[in-house]
C-alpha cells in the first residue's frame, strides 16, 4: 500500500512540474502568429525539381 501512495505522490509532483515547465516555456518563448508569407508558404504546394533541373544547376 505505502508504494501505491508513494506513485501517487510522484505522479502529482510531475504534473506539478511539467505544468510549472510549461508556464516557464510560456513566458520565454510567448506563441506568435504566424506572418502572411509564412501561412503562403505553409499553405502552398512546393514544385519539385526534375533530375535534369537539378544537374543544370550544379553544373553536372
């Protein structure tokens, strides 16, 4: 019994901090939004490069 008491008091202590972490986290690093050009950029479809496309570039 004492060891399912001593996991319960553990669990609480690592909600305790995990939520503390996360207000820290909060704090230091405050959520942006993000700017217009990188919601185009998320939202468009990237063109990918042909073989032959890629060698003319490096030259090859």
């Amino acid at each position: 019994m004492e060891t399912v008491t001593e996991l319960k008091r553990i669990r609480a202590d690592l909600d305790m901090l995990t939520n503390l972490y996360s207000k820290l986290v909060d704090r230091l690093i405050p959520e942006e939004e993000p700017e217009v050009e990188d919601l185009k950029a998320i939202r468009d479809r990237d063109k990918v490069a042909s073989e032959s496309e890629l060698l003319k570039v490096l030259d090859a």
